[in-house]
C-alpha cells in the first residue's frame, strides 16, 4: 500500500469512525462512541471501503483506555477482593466448559478439524489464539473470524440486551472524567507515565493485551495507594473509543458481505452457546451469594477486555471486578491452552481408530 492510500485508508476509518459514534450518541444507544465507530466502519469494510486503524495510533488510545479502567481501582475495594475468590473459581469452570461445548459444536455443525475446532473455541485473546493456533497447524484465518466475530457480536449485543431486558440505562461515563483544560499538570505527568512505563514493563515481561494491562495496574496500583484520583480527560476517553471501535471494524477490510456469511453463521452459534453458559453460572452464583446478576453476567461473558470493560462503566457496575475477571480469563486460557490440547493430542493418538 502506498504512502497516499495508507493515508486515505486511515483517514476513511476515523472519519467513519466519528460518524458513527456521533450518529449513535444523537440516537441516545448505548456506549454510543464504541458501538457506532464499530458498526460504521465494519460496514463499509465489508461493502468494499479499505480501512486502516495504525497499530501505533490503537495502541495509545488502548493505553488510555487502561488508565481509566485503573482510575476505578480505589482504596475502598481492598475490602472487597478477598470475596472474588468464588467467582473467579466459578468463572474458571465456565471458562472450561465453554471451550469443551464449543469446541464439540465447531467439530460437528462446521466441520471444523481438532486443531482449528480448539483454538477457535478457548475464550482468550484473539491475536494470541490465532498465533497459538496457527503454530500448532490450526487455519489461522478461521480462527481469526471466529473470534473476531465473536467480540463484535458480544460487544454489540451486550448493552443493547442489557437496555432492553433490565431497562439499565447507564449514565455518560465520561461526565464524571473532566475536561483536558481541567486535568492538574501533576496528574497529567503521573497518567502519562503510567501509560508509558506500565505499557512498556509489560511487554518486556511478556503479558498478554500489554498495551492494556500494563497502564491499567500502573494506574490502579497509584489510585489504590491514594496517589491519585484522577482519570484520563473526557476528550481523549471519546477518542479512544472511536478508534478501538474503527479498529475492530477494520478487521473486516479487504473481505466481503459473501466472505463473511458462512462463518458468521457458525460464529452465531458458537457465541450463542458462550453467552448461555456465561448467563447461567452467573446466575446460579448471583443465587449462591447474593451478587448482582449484571455484574456477574459482564464479569463472565467473553468479550474483549477493552471492550467488556467499558460496557461495564456505560452500565455503571464494577469495573474493577469486571476488569480483574477479564484479564485473569484471558491470562489462564493463554497460559493453559496450548498444555491442554498437548495433553488431548496425546490422548487422542492413542486411541485405536
């Protein structure tokens, strides 16, 4: 691509990007600038518009995304950690069993072989899956759709549902962060360096999503010790949604309406059977210890850290228990995943034919 059509390219998706998320936020929908840049921009993608989110532009926006997931982290939840313990284990369970239905729905409904059928299925991060899958001899472009697929579809119908079932409205999560003119210098240095040192700590110690955790612990770890109170300004939160939604639309360029269908249908069917079991272990643990069930339900369902997590603050719920249980999901399907499905290769070779 030349200098000229990267540039158009990247020009296009942000346009469409703020397009979208205002066309969204005047129509009063949910989480407005994330969902509307996503659905702008993956439509144009797939009637033949080419976009391009730059990996450098994402990875900032992702950064301050961190920083404000961080900014939830108060002194008043050191209390409250020790009572995760059940709902992380009872999320673990569901974890597992989605990765075996799924993996069984993929094998039998799409014909999907073993390799792809398995890393399509375990709910981790897509970049690491697809590359984990792609090693092992997996086809790196179905895995890639799948889960691509899947976070869109979560991510779109996740907030919508919630509005039309619960009638939770949410508030504007950025009318609480202040305005950039408003942010004290001090408090601007100290953001900054924790997007800057915690992204780069993180890579060096090899952490998934690095450019997301990374300055989310750094700045949770200053809000929790009373260092700061501070969030990232309203001005650059809207921001980083426009461009995290024109990057997820920007997955889909240089396919078609005709590429898609097919694999959508079984994505359909693959993220239908997460959401259920997400839904029922978090409903039968909202029964079990009395925690609400949206919480639960946004803390289990498998989406994009990023992304869950703003939901999460749209709806006004916990994002630090919704964030904790994202980033643990994804840290144990990368770290287990490959162990796993070694342990299953050797036992399936061993059976007779």
């Amino acid at each position: 691509m030349t200098g000229y059509a990267r540039a158009r390219a990247i020009v296009l998706a942000l346009a469409l990007g703020g397009g979208g998320g205002t066309v969204f936020f005047l129509l009063d929908l949910p989480l407005p600038w994330m969902l509307g840049s996503m659905t702008a921009c993956t439509m144009a993608a797939l009637s033949g518009a080419r976009q391009m989110v730059p990996l450098s532009l994402r990875s900032v926006m992702i950064a301050v995304l961190g920083l404000m997931l961080g900014s939830a982290f108060t002194p008043a939840l050191w209390g409250q950690v020790p009572q995760w313990s059940v709902s992380l284990t009872a999320l673990f369970v569901a974890m597992a069993a989605t990765t075996v239905l799924v993996m069984a729905y993929l094998r039998r409904v799409a014909g999907l072989g073993i390799i792809t059928a398995y890393f399509s299925a375990a709910p981790g991060g897509l970049n690491e899956m697809v590359m984990t899958g792609g090693a092992m001899g997996g086809d790196e472009r179905t895995i890639a759709m799948i889960h691509a697929l899947r976070i869109l579809l979560i991510v779109f119908a996740i907030p919508l549902g919630f509005r039309l079932v619960t009638g939770v409205h949410g508030g504007s999560m950025t009318s609480a962060m202040g305005a950039l003119m408003d942010l004290p210098p001090l408090d601007g240095v100290m953001l900054a360096a924790c997007g800057v040192g915690g992204a780069l700590l993180a890579r060096v110690l090899r952490f998934p999503a690095a450019g997301l955790i990374g300055p989310m612990a750094a700045s949770a770890v200053l809000h929790l010790a009373g260092v700061t109170a501070a969030h990232p300004p309203a001005e650059l939160v809207i921001l980083a949604q426009v461009v995290t939604g024109a990057g997820l639309g920007a997955r889909f360029s240089g396919l078609r309406w005709g590429d898609v269908a097919g694999t959508a249908k079984v994505a359909l069917g693959s993220t239908a059977i997460m959401v259920v079991i997400s839904a029922g272990g978090a409903a039968g643990l909202s029964w079990l210890t009395g925690q609400p069930f949206p919480l639960l339900l946004l803390a289990f369902v498998p989406g994009g850290i990023a992304e869950m997590c703003l939901i999460a603050l749209s709806l006004g719920q916990d994002v630090a228990f919704v964030s904790t249980h994202h980033v643990l999901r994804v840290v144990m399907v990368i770290v287990a995943a490959p162990l796993v499905f070694r342990v299953m290769a050797r036992v399936l070779k061993g059976k007779p034919a």
